[in-house]
C-alpha cells in the first residue's frame, strides 16, 4: 500500500534551506520516493489551516517511507530543515 509524506513548512532563512532542497531528492529517490506536491503555496479552502509551502511524497510502501526518515545519511539534512523552517510533517497510508 503506498504511504505518503506531508510536510507543511515556512522557511524562516531561505538561503540556510538551499542546500536542503538540493541535497534531500537525491534522498527521497534511494528510498523509491516521488513528489507529488513539491513546495506550492495551496489554497485554503476551509477551516484555519494556512500552510505556507506545502510538499507531498509518495513511497511504494510505509517501510520505504519509514527507511526514507530513518536514513541516518538524511539526519543533518532533517535537522536542517528543522533550523532553517517550522515544519509539521505527517505519515499516511494510501487508499488499496
């Protein structure tokens, strides 16, 4: 079943988040991972969500998602992202 990633982020020092956008899909692709939604500025339609960026990733299944987090080759890119943004990530399984 594929699982995606949902991150919804505001960058805080945009030229600190440089390098993590150019190091992390090289990430993304060893654990079989896709954008579905790559850092777009969505609408809101309902309720008080306001997400600045928003980016999606598929993975074939929730262990290749769960690896992707886990890659202790990632963790400086994650902890990255933590310092250059306010983030909220979350996992969740696809529809069979």
């Amino acid at each position: 079943m594929k699982a995606y990633l949902v991150l919804d982020l505001s960058v805080n020092d945009p030229a600190g988040f440089k390098r993590y956008i150019a190091e992390i899909p090289a990430f993304i692709a060893r654990h079989s991972g896709r954008y579905i939604v790559r850092g777009i500025e969505p609408t809101a339609i309902e309720g008080d969500w306001t997400p600045e960026r928003l980016v999606i990733i598929e993975f074939p299944e929730r262990a290749d998602a769960q690896a992707f987090l886990d890659d202790p080759d990632a963790q400086a890119l994650f902890k990255l992202r933590h310092a250059t943004t306010t983030s909220r990530l979350l996992l969740a399984d696809g529809c069979t």
